[in-house]
C-alpha cells in the first residue's frame, strides 16, 4: 500500500547527512521506491549526483568527513521511503538542506546510497580475486585472520565477510581513512591485552570479553583461555585496534584492489 | 607493548586451559564435568555421574549466573558443555559462554538465513561445533574463536523442509534430522561428513513410489511428512541409530493417505555407515491426531523373563509406554503412561493399537485423550541407573480435533484439521522401565505450559521445570521435594549438569535466558589487578 506523508523526519535520521544539496521545497512524496532503484545505470547516476551534491561533506566513499559516515549509519536498515524523506526534505536545525533535485534523481541517489552501504558481495568489486587471496597470505592478514579454517583464529573470522560488511566499510578497516578516536572506544570483543598472573607467568592475545572479574582471551594459536581476574596481578590493554594501519602503504594500488576484490567475494552463502 | 599481537608468548598455562579435542571415546563415556552431547550419552538417559549437589544440600542451591540470548524467545537450546565453555543455540545463532561466570565468548550469527524457528541445540567433536540454521544448512564452527569453518546445504526450504533439532556427532558423521512435517515435506535423515560436511548417505523416511513401504500410502506418500525433528540415540556396540519419526501430513485428515503410512510415528533402527534400515517399529499406524514420535529412544539393559535383555524404551505421545528389542525392534511389551487414553483400548501381542472405533477427526470436532501435544513430548525422558527409574514429563489432557473437508496444498500451512489445547494436568513420573509400573509422581501444574524435560545425578537427585516457571529439584528415589527457583519464564528446554573448576552447575534454557545454578558458596573479597593502558 502506499503511504504519503508530509516532512517526515525521522529521528534515527537527524544526525546523518549534512547539507550537500540545494534547497528546495516539495509538496507530498510518494514513498514507494520504484523499481529501478538497483538499475546499474540508475545507481551510476546516483553516483554523479552523489559526488556533486553529497561527497564534499560526507566524504567520496560516504565514509564521513565533515558529515557523518553514511555506510554505517545505512546499515542500520532504513526503509527506502525515509531515506528518501531525509534527502528531500533535509533536516530541520542541522546543515542538511533539502533538495531540489527532481524525485527521480532524488531515488538515484538513495539507489547509489543503498548500492554503497549494501553488502559488498552485491556491489561490482574490480581485481583479481586470485592474486587478492595470494596478498592475504603474503601481506600477512592470515597471521590473525581465518577464512573457512585457513589462517589463524584469533583475530574476526572473515569467512562471510563480504555479505556482512559494505565494501567501504572492509576498505576503511584496511585503509583507515582519517584518525576517529572513537574507534578505541569501539573494541569490545577485540581489545589487544597482555596478562600478568600472580604467579608472574604472562599471557598474550585478544580479549574476547573481559570483566572485573573473568577474562577470556584468544592466545594467537587461537586457543582460548578463561581467567579469573582473581589471579590476575596486572591486565594491560593496547589502546585502539590491533589492525595494522598502514596497509595503504605496504600494498601497491593493484593488490590492494585485489585484496578487496577477494574480501568482497566472501560469502558463505555463494558457490565457490 | 609493542607488536603485541605479532609477538606472543604463551609463558605459563592459566587457570583453564582449553586445548584439548573431543573425542568419539569421550561422548561413548558418558557425561563427567563435560555435558558433550544433547541426551548427554549416546544412549539418551540425560545422567550425570557428578556428586557434589546431594539431596542433603541441593536445598542451598542459588543462581550463580544469567545469560541473556538476545533476539530470543521460547529457548529450547540444550546446552553443551566443554572445558569450561558452553554453548547455547538461537534461531540461526551460536553463543559460546564462560560457563563458569555466564559471560559471552563469541557469538556466529546468520543474517542471510531465509528463515528463523526454534533451535534446539548444538554438537560438538574435535575441534569443532555444529548446528544448522533453520534453512537447512550445517554450520561447523572453531569451538574456541566461532570461526566458521564450513557451511553446508542438506535441505531444501522450497520442498517444505525446515531445520531445528541439535545434530548428533557420532564418530566421523554429524547426523541430522528434518522438520516442517505439519504442512507437507519428506522427511529424512542425513549423515555429514564431520570434516567437510559432505553428504555421506540420506534416509528418507517415507519410501518414494515403488520402494517398500510405499504400499501403505494410498496418496500424497511425496509430501507425507515423518519429520526427524529430535536428535537420536546411539548404539556403540552395534553401530546403529536409533532415531524417531513425526507424524504423517495432512495430520487430521487420514482420507487421502489411506495406509498405515511408514515410516511415520515410527522408531527407525539405522547403520551408521550407510543409514541402511535394519528394523523398524510404527507405535501409531495412520496417525490421525499428529502424535508423531518425537520423544528419542532411551537404550537400556533390562532382565527380562530372568535374564538381562538390551532394549529400547519408549514414552510415546499416543499414550504408552512401549519396550522394544534393541537388537531386532522386536515389540515386548507396552503399557499406559497416562490414566486417560481414549482412543486404543491397549496394545495387542504384536505391538499394534487395539482402536476403540469413532476417534479420528471429525467435522464437528472428535473429543479424545490424549490431546494433540501428547502424553509426553520432545523434552524426552531420562534414565538414573542409581534409581533403575526412569524419568518422563506426562501430561493428563484431552482435546477436540476437527476435520477439514479441503484438498492438501502442501506448503500452505494446511494440516488437515485442527485441535485444541485446553490444558491438563502435568506429573513428573518415575516409571520402572522393566514392565513399566509408576513408582511415583509429582504434580508439576495444570497449564501444561512447561516443555522442559529431566536430568539426574548420581547422588539421586532429578531436575525438572514445573508449569510456573520453576526449576525444580526432587529426589529421584522417593519424588521428595527437595528445591525450586523461579525463572521468571515458561521452562521450554531440558536442564544440564556440569563441572567447572571443582564446582558443580545446572544449567538450564528459559525464555530468553540461560540460568546456572550451584551450591551456595559466600564470594570472598578481591582485590582488583592493577590495569594500564598502552599504546
């Protein structure tokens, strides 16, 4: 059934978008996305319009900039017809402006939004899988980083990462675009920490989840242990993530290409 | 701290240490600290050798932990236990847990399953855990970290086949039921590959046109359901599992599917290196009232006319209680396990109800006992060879089935009929299994609400979940009283018992919880360690 509603906006939407596109004031909308909003060519336009009216604030990957991150705050699942309202409309007592793009451009450009924050085996994802997963194991992602069983255990499984991540969400994991301190507040079930016991014996991993009271902790053969804290003289934690930053620099642009095009790929639920 | 990660050193071993494998040999001995597999031994009696929670001191048991299962409801996962880790089951969900303190692990979630049901529980073997999502696919995940080392299809959603019991891992084969009987599927069994998840071999539990069996369908032998939707039990000895049938589809409307419908409501007896069919036993011939079987089949060494006789034992939803032949599935004996029974008058010489005429599904409604959920159900029973008792959850009630006059869609939620539910009273039975005689019971409440099975110890005692969202726990000689605990929920899956660092648990699923329990122990004072940030 469609559904018409006059500027709606929404909470869950008020801090995302920043003005990037001219104002303009609509009548009522019609929020049914149209069928093409995955069209190929329909998202390639989205993607002009994106880079021209959205990019300066939100950044040319939607990863954030002056603007907030728009792949992430996407993953959270709005319904076309919101994000549609927000881009139309703006939101009322930020910088987010309204548009006054056509509503046909205006669903082009929530197809290209969708089309950046969907999964990342769904998008096109150019390279060379096969040399990507050659890079893997030579740029040492392996070391702490399993793919269906191959590699080491300690760090996230990427088995399905493909299907669970944006591509621009896997590139920024490897390329970090800019320094977000809240990134070390963000660690929960993947904190680098060192363990002196009262024995003086010391123990080294990731921290699965940790509490004042009982530790458990992924040693890099990927054997877990539990620890009462009980017996624990001194818990050191490394501050922000134990992913390598520099990987933008240690990769060439073609392996790095590649090494996307192979996480893209890794979906469980796709045939090999 | 520089290179932390790339640099560790392992320089002592701490408190629990978890690098070990499960072997085949450790699940054929039974539970200890470990519970490592759904009944807790191969042959289904949900016993635990532990001592420490005694009859005497059981009435000092408090919570120790809460897990909440985030996105839950309705829990029926039976945890398993290992090394100190347990892991508990959601709708297309894993949750490894500190099952010392009740904190999360690691968590593996599906997002891409295209359906959600209930789950009841896990495996695990070597290095591995299992369970499968409610689209059929098995999931083998590293017990330590959750990371996902295969995900395999064996069923298909499109031809009506849901998945939502907890696999069974026996030697190098991880066994797998079928559900989605109540609206038109062919159920099977299926043996995976525990390394891979190949398939190994498939049974169907109903015979494709032509095969034998295939004569007691007059239609609809394609879609007749006989869903595997509750682990089996296995025979080390004789390398054969034993693993029970649902009911046939439509459930109330027997008309298009004349026939005693094999294998429906049915325990199969099958070789585990090929699934081959060395016997099998129908308890309800064309089952009518969707009583099926699904209660797994308790192995047990009996003396029979004198002498010491290796059987199956069985409380079956149509009322009975039934002692088959392990060896041959050879029918013994059977006996009432509820007072109201209204549709057999007994159970003949050869194993078959004596029908009492006029009981099937009517238009108008057919008022019978025992009711559509059974005298007892998937929460199963439990041995104690302590006691020599065995230990069901029964349930007085009868219902109203009707009889619907449409033609079977499958797929379409059709189940031929309907039946009501109207509540009964529900005892916790201990039946001896030799000939079948109550030796006691408990009342456990008249809403018949609660689906939590049993679990005992070797100290005698028995934990059951009563209809008021109780733990409850009695002793398994006598029936006494001896503790209860409010979870706050229905009880919708079967209590454990386990070990963990000299201190003995019960764990159980409630609601959108799992609970530990154990005896009182006062928490002595700590100091916190000292705690440094570093770049």
């Amino acid at each position: 059934m469609r559904r018409f509603i006059r500027n709606p906006v929404r909470a869950p939407l008020a801090l995302f978008f920043l003005p990037c596109l001219a104002l303009a004031q609509h009548g009522q909308v019609d929020l049914k996305a149209p069928d093409s909003l995955k069209n190929p060519e329909s998202v390639a336009a989205g993607a002009k319009l994106y880079a021209t009216s959205c990019g300066g604030c939100h950044g040319p990957e939607g990863i954030g900039g002056r603007g907030p991150n728009l792949i992430k705050r996407l993953a959270r699942n709005i319904p076309d017809g919101e994000l549609f309202a927000t881009l139309r409309n703006g939101l009322p007592g930020t910088d987010m402006p309204p548009t006054s793009l056509s509503d046909d451009d205006t669903w082009k450009l929530a197809g290209y939004l969708r089309s950046i924050s969907g999964p990342a085996n769904q998008a096109v994802v150019p390279g060379d899988p096969a040399n990507g997963e050659a890079v893997f194991n030579k740029a040492g992602c392996a070391g702490c980083h399993a793919i269906l069983g191959k590699g080491s255990r300690m760090g996230p499984d990427l088995s399905n990462i493909g299907a669970n991540k944006p591509l621009a969400a896997i590139r920024d994991a490897l390329v970090p675009s800019k320094t977000d301190p809240s990134k070390n507040y963000q660690l929960q079930g993947a904190e680098g920490v060192k363990v002196t016991m009262k024995d003086g014996s010391t123990l080294q991993g990731i921290a699965r989840n940790r509490s004042n009271y009982s530790l458990q902790i992924v040693d890099q053969k990927g054997d877990l242990h539990l620890v009462s804290m009980d017996k624990v003289r001194e818990l050191q934690v490394k501050e922000g993530s134990p992913m390598p930053a520099d990987y933008g620099q240690r990769l060439s642009a073609t392996d790095m290409r590649d090494l996307l095009a192979y996480l893209a790929r890794q979906s469980v639920r796709s045939a090999k | 701290m520089k290179n932390l990660i790339l640099t560790l050193l392992l320089a002592s071993s701490l408190p629990i240490g978890t690098a070990a494998q499960v072997r085949y040999e450790d699940i054929v001995k039974g539970p200890g600290a470990d519970w490592l597999t759904y009944a807790g031994n191969y042959e289904g009696w949900r016993y635990s050798p532990l001592k420490q929670i005694t009859p005497q001191n059981a009435g000092s048991m408090t919570a120790q932990w809460t897990y909440h299962v985030p996105d839950s409801g309705g829990l029926r996962t039976n945890p398993i236990v290992y090394k100190g880790v347990m892991y508990v089951t959601n709708s297309n969900s894993m949750h490894a847990i500190d099952a010392r303190t009740g904190r999360l692990i690691w968590r593996y979630d599906d997002p891409q399953a295209t359906k959600k049901g209930v789950n009841r529980g896990s495996a695990i073997s070597g290095d591995s855990v299992y369970f499968t999502t409610t689209d059929n696919y098995l999931v083998a995940l590293d017990r330590q970290t959750g990371a996902l080392l295969f995900h395999k299809k064996f069923g298909d959603v499109d031809k009506g086949t849901t998945s939502t019991s907890a696999p069974l891992v026996v030697k190098d084969k991880v066994l797998v039921g079928s559900a989605g009987g109540d609206s038109g599927m062919r159920g099977f069994i299926v043996a995976l590959s525990a390394k891979t998840g190949e398939e190994l071999w498939r049974t169907w539990t109903v015979p494709a046109k032509g095969e034998k069996g295939s004569e007691t369908w007059s239609d609809l032998h394609e879609w007749g359901g006989a869903g595997t939707w509750l682990s089996g039990t296995f025979d080390p000895e004789t390398n054969t599992l034993f693993w029970t049938t649902g009911n046939p589809w439509p459930d109330f409307a027997g008309g298009p599917r004349m026939g005693d419908n094999l294998y429906t409501s049915s325990v199969l007896a099958l070789d585990l290196e090929t699934g081959k069919l060395k016997w099998y036993f129908q308890f309800t011939p064309h089952d009518v009232h969707d009583w099926d079987a699904q209660s797994w089949p308790v192995l047990l060494e009996i003396q029979w006319n004198g002498k010491p006789r290796k059987v199956v034992v069985h409380a079956n939803r149509n009322g009975f209680f039934y002692i088959l032949d392990r060896q041959t599935g050879e029918y013994l004996k059977a006996t009432p396990l509820t007072d109201n029974i209204t549709w057999a008058k007994g159970i003949d010489d050869k194993g078959r109800p004596v029908l009492v005429p006029g009981k099937d599904p009517t238009p108008e409604g057919n008022w019978v006992c025992p009711s559509i959920k059974g005298a007892t159900n998937w929460m199963g029973q439990s041995f104690n060879p302590g006691t020599g008792l065995l230990y069901v959850l029964t349930l007085e009630e009868c219902g109203m089935f009707t009889l619907s006059t449409q033609k079977p869609v499958p797929m379409k939620n059709f189940a031929g009929g309907a039946a009501t539910e109207p509540g009964g009273q529900v005892y916790l039975r201990a039946i001896d299994p030799k000939d079948g005689k109550r030796v006691w019971e408990y009342p456990v409440g008249n809403t018949s609400r609660t689906w939590s099975g049993t679990v005992s110890t070797a100290t005698g005692v028995l934990f059951s979940g009563d209809d008021d969202g109780h733990l409850i726990a009695l002793d398994a000689k006598t029936g006494r009283h001896l503790w209860h605990f409010n979870v706050g929920d229905s009880l919708t899956a079967s209590p454990i018992t386990y070990e963990v660092d000299g201190k003995q648990y019960v764990a159980v699923a409630a609601g959108t919880n799992v609970f530990a329990f154990g005896l009182f122990e006062p928490v002595p004072s700590m100091a916190l360690p000292k705690m440094t940030t570093t770049k």
